[in-house]
C-alpha cells in the first residue's frame, strides 16, 4: 500500500473519529442498567431453577462483553471528548469487567502498535509461532503451545486465568500511576463482591456472577482471537511491516447478526478500529460503510469463523495459518522431495 493511498484513506476515516457525549451517555444506560436487571432476574430464577436463571446469565455476559467494550474505547480514550471522563468510567467499566484500567489499557495499545510484526510478539496478543519457531524449538515449548492453543484451554481457563491472576498484579516495571489504579480497581472489586456475598450469599454470587463472567470472558478471548486468526491474515518481519496493511489486512471484518453485533458493541469491525483507535464504536459500523477501501477486507461470518479453530502455526512462505496436521503432512513432503532419486 502506498503511501499516499494510506494519507487517503486516513483522511476518510478522520470524520469519524470524534465521540458524542450523547450517544456514549445512552449507551453507558442502554448496556449497564439491562446488565443489573438481568443479574437480579438470574438471582431471582435461581430459587427455581439454575436451569431457568441461565437463560438470563447468558444474556447478561452479553451486556458484560457490550461494558468491556465502553472500557475498551475509554482506554483509547474514544468514548469520550474528556480525556478524565474516558479515565473514570473506563475505570468504573474494568471494575465491572475486573480489568484495570492503566495495565490494560498500556498492553492493548502495545498490541495495537505491534499487531501483525513477527519481531515484536508477546504483549497483549495471541501467543502465535511460525511453522519454522514451532519445529525448531524445544519439546518442552512445543508441547507448551499445544496446551496453550487447545480451544479448551483458550476459552475455557484462559478467562480463569485473565481474571483471577494476570489482571491482578502489576508489571515489576509499571509506573505508579499504573501501580495505583491496579490496587484501586483490586480493592473495589473485593469490596463488591463481599456485598454481594453478604447480601445474597456466596452461593449465588458463584453460581450467577460466577456463569456470567465465564461465559463473558470465553465470548472475549474468542472474538480477539478470531479478530485476527484468520486464514489469510498479516503477518510480516519488522523491515517489511506496515501499520494500515497491519489493521486493514490482518484485523478481520467479523460480520454478526444484529443482536450479537449490539451486544459486542461493532467490534466485528475490527479492521476499522485497528486503522484507528480513535473512532467509537457507534461509529465503526458507519465509518466502514462509508469508507469503500475497507468493504474489501477479509470477511467472516459465524459459520466460516468457526474453522479458525483449527489455525495454530503461522505459515511465512505461504502467507497463512495451518494446523498441527498440516505441518505434519508439509514435514513429510519436504522429506520426499529430498529424498527423490536423480534422473
């Protein structure tokens, strides 16, 4: 992409790049009141059935992903004009998310900055290797990222994990800015969740709130890994890196159904937010449309997303992800091609 093409479609998208009090205000009500009213119905249900509070559970670790969106944005600084309001609501939403505002915030705009670069991995991505790393290394890290790539442990322990622990503790390195915001938003979270259990007893916090957020963070960990685990995704060493082939190409268009899109708040834009992290969110659907370069994006639905299940390696040579049985089967066929016989 050139580099005048990128000055254009930069300038395309700068329209959209500006937040209104308004519609942020509406949307804080619309996604956190729905959030309380369905934990209470769910609490409520729970002296029936847990069977019949699931059915309000699952809707409500929507709204939860739909508030990790608005914290999302308020560390972009997006969601708000007021670089101050982004900081206590977005900190007040990672309460109510259990991430902390300035850690978060700091390894997301590391992933931003680095999305799609082989040579600077590691900080708030997927954990990805190239068909090369994966055969060349240790036993010991191979059989780690298999651990690690298996769906189970990805959705299942990888929120456990995010929630109770990594989120939890500083950096031996953050600055105390950081350092603060990470003991305020602990303290707080202990401090509710020991109301809660005082007021409707640990039973029902672990079996309601425990349900949402497992659900939540499953429904998280999934669209930032299928945002950009896709097969003919962007990945380049640093020389040949570029940031707008980066967003555009190697962050997908994850095309949802209304309901789901509300409730992932546009996320599925994906390609639109990575190009800039200045547009809101209800604004991402409107910059897409608007914007004709960036209607010709990889684009998946739920049911093509699914396969992506199935990518765990990095292929350099031929520009695209593959499974563990496919590096199997190019291993083999590397080995027959060596040893065939001169005519």
């Amino acid at each position: 992409m050139t580099s005048q093409k990128t000055n254009m479609l930069k300038k395309q998208i700068a329209p959209f790049e500006k937040s209104t009090t308004k519609e942020s205000v509406w949307q804080l009500i619309n996604t956190v009141v729905p959030f309380i009213a369905l934990w209470y119905l769910a609490y409520i249900s729970l002296s029936v059935s847990y069977w019949l509070a699931l059915g309000p559970i699952v809707i409500a670790a929507g709204f939860l992903v739909r508030i990790f969106i608005i914290f999302h944005d308020c560390t972009h600084h997006s969601f708000f004009k007021n670089r101050r309001l982004n900081r206590i609501v977005g900190t007040a939403m990672g309460v109510m998310t259990l991430f902390p505002f300035d850690k978060w915030g700091r390894e997301h705009s590391i992933h931003h900055a680095t999305s799609g670069n082989l040579d600077k991995r590691g900080t708030g991505d997927i954990w990805t290797l190239t068909i090369d790393e994966y055969v060349n290394a240790p036993l010991r890290t191979r059989m780690g990222y298999r651990f690690y790539r298996n769906p189970f442990v990805l959705l299942v322990l990888g929120p456990i994990f995010q929630f109770l622990l990594k989120n939890r503790f500083n950096r031996k390195d953050a600055k105390k800015k950081e350092r603060l915001n990470t003991y305020l938003t602990n303290i707080i979270i202990v401090s509710l969740v020991g109301l809660l259990v005082w007021g409707v007893g640990w039973q029902s916090v672990l079996l309601v709130h425990g349900s949402i957020f497992l659900l939540a963070g499953s429904a998280g960990i999934w669209l930032f890994y299928i945002q950009h685990t896709f097969e003919d995704s962007y990945f380049e060493e640093d020389p040949d890196w570029e940031y707008v082939k980066a967003a555009v190409e190697g962050s997908s268009f994850y095309k949802l159904p209304k309901f789901i899109q509300f409730l992932t708040g546009n996320i599925g834009y994906h390609h639109v937010h990575h190009l800039s992290p200045r547009v809101p969110n209800y604004q991402l659907e409107e910059a897409h449309n608007n914007t004709p370069p960036l209607q010709n994006v990889p684009t998946i639905t739920l049911a093509t997303s699914l396969k992506s299940l199935r990518f765990r390696l990095w292929d350099e040579k031929n520009k695209t992800f593959v499974s563990f049985r496919d590096v199997k089967r190019l291993a083999k066929k590397r080995v027959n091609v060596q040893v065939k016989p001169e005519h």
